[in-house]
C-alpha cells in the first residue's frame, strides 16, 4: 500500500498520536453536520475533543444550526487542525450519542485556555459522540499552499459568472478574496453519508456568485468530491470573522491552463455574532421584528 492510500485510509478507532492531536485548546476545530435538506453546514466548535479512541466530546456555549442538526441527524464530520505552520491535520467521521448538562468534560471545557476568563460565557452542554472512522494525522504541505494561491492569481479571473446579481456581500467578497484565509470545504460521502471536510486555504471568490478552488496539496482529497454535490464552504479570516458558504459543486473546469473546481453560491449563512443565521437569499433569512422602545 502506498504512503496516498495509507493517508487516506480510514480507521474505526483513533491513533494514540491523533487522540493526543484532539487535545490543545488552540487550534481549528471544525464540526460539519446536516441540515434537514441534505445539506452539509460547518461549525466552529472549539471546546471540541477525543476523550479515548471511540469518543468524542464537543460544548456548546450557544444555541445553533449544528446542534439542532444532530439531533435529527447525528452522522458528522470532524476538522482538527493546528494553529500554527507546520500545519496538520486530522479528519473524523462520528455519531451523536446523547448529551450532558455537567460531568468532567463540561468542567475541562469551560476552565480551557479559551473559555476560563468569560464571566457571562459558559459551555453548557456537552455533546456526546461515537467514533466511526479516521484518517491519520496529515501534513498540509506549505508548498501547495503557495502554489495555490499562485494559481489564483493567473486563473480565476478566467471563471467569473456573467450574473449581475451580487450573493456576496462585502464581508463575503472580502473574506473569499483574501490570498490566505482559513477556509475548508465539507461534502457528504456518497459511501456512506458521513460529511468529510477537506482543509483547503487557496479556495477563492472568481466573483461574487462563484467560489473556485485549484488542485493543489491535497489533490486525491478534492478529486473524490462528486460532480453536483452540495457543498459548505467555511472561511474565517484572522479577525475571527467568518461565513459559510453553500451551493453545488460544478466539477473542474480550465482557465488560463489551470484546473479548478468550482461552486456557485446558492445560500451564505453568517456565523459571527450579534445574530447568526441564513443571510442570502432574503427568503431564507433569519428576520426579527425592528426595536424601537427601548426600556428597563
């Protein structure tokens, strides 16, 4: 078997080294679940760790689209990567069990590097999962990365939409055009349901109504994605502002002699507060009636 196949190679329990990568509390942790279309969304979800190596553990501290989606769905794809280069990864397939209200977990999320100053903020609950499958821990070469984003530069001007309308807004179009950002792509697996994200940093905005993405680094891992899938796109800037993005996956096409995949936006969901929700298209949108007395 080669050292490709090894790597993509699924597992039902985690590695000793991968439920030691699960532990600090600085790094990307990413949770895609399942809408009640069929549609993967993409959560970050930082109180997120391996308690042993078929259990899962992640908090929630707010009320959102990924818990309500496990609790009708309860198949998941997991996201763990590093902070700091040299990246790594490690992708996870699991499934909601049941949650808790207190316990150890609750208590170690909440004295966390990133949770044991907030006075108003607390984890909790605790979602509880099993562990279906893993993937080793990867390198994210640096030299995809780079030769990514020069990819970007020369090509994807070339698959701009010929629409007038604008799905991306400012904070959208300003995200999905930066040379580097965190972003990954999650898909469901036709084998069996279970969402998979792909970490992938080059994927860009040819415009404001399409997201394109070079084969680079992680290329076995793009090419498996299938031609007309669903797709979420998660990209969060080093400000902590983020969007995700769904639409269709429209397979590669060729620009200026480079092959892209490529997604048109059929719906942005905006993840940071003070409100979350659907913000394109307008019927979709989250909507609250207009203050206007403000009293004690």
């Amino acid at each position: 078997m080669s050292k490709k196949d090894k790597e993509l190679k699924w597992s039902s329990e985690l590695s000793e080294r991968a439920l030691e990568f699960t532990q600090p509390d600085v790094m990307l942790k990413l949770v895609s679940t399942i809408d009640e279309r069929g549609w993967p969304h993409i959560t970050m979800i930082t109180s997120n760790r391996a308690i042993n190596n078929t259990e899962i553990a992640w908090g929630a501290f707010t009320e959102g689209t990924s818990k309500e989606n496990v609790k009708q769905n309860p198949k998941q794809g997991i996201l763990y990567m590093t902070a700091d280069m040299p990246f790594k990864f490690l992708q996870v397939k699991a499934d909601f069990k049941f949650t808790k209200k207190e316990g150890e977990e609750l208590e170690r999320f909440n004295k966390s590097e990133l949770m044991r100053y907030f006075t108003y903020v607390r984890v909790h609950t605790a979602y509880f999962n099993d562990l279906v499958a893993a993937r080793p821990v990867r390198d994210l070469s640096l030299l995809g990365i780079v030769g990514g984003i020069v990819k970007d530069i020369i090509g994807k001007g070339g698959l701009k939409t010929d629409l007038n309308e604008k799905k991306l807004n400012p904070l959208g179009i300003k995200l999905f055009s930066a040379p580097i950002a965190v972003r990954a792509i999650s898909y469901l697996d036709p084998k069996d349901g279970y969402p998979i994200i792909i970490p992938h940093i080059p994927l860009q905005a040819a415009d404001h109504n399409r997201l394109v993405f070079p084969l680079s680094g992680l290329k076995e891992d793009l090419q498996a994605i299938p031609e007309g899938a669903k797709v979420a796109v998660f990209c969060m800037n080093f400000d902590y502002a983020n969007q995700v993005v769904k639409g269709t996956y429209k397979g590669m096409r060729s620009s200026r002699l480079i092959k892209f995949g490529a997604i048109d936006i059929e719906e942005i969901y905006n993840s940071c507060p003070p409100v979350t929700g659907v913000i394109y298209p307008e019927q979709r949108a989250y909507s609250r009636p207009k203050v206007t007395n403000f009293h004690l």
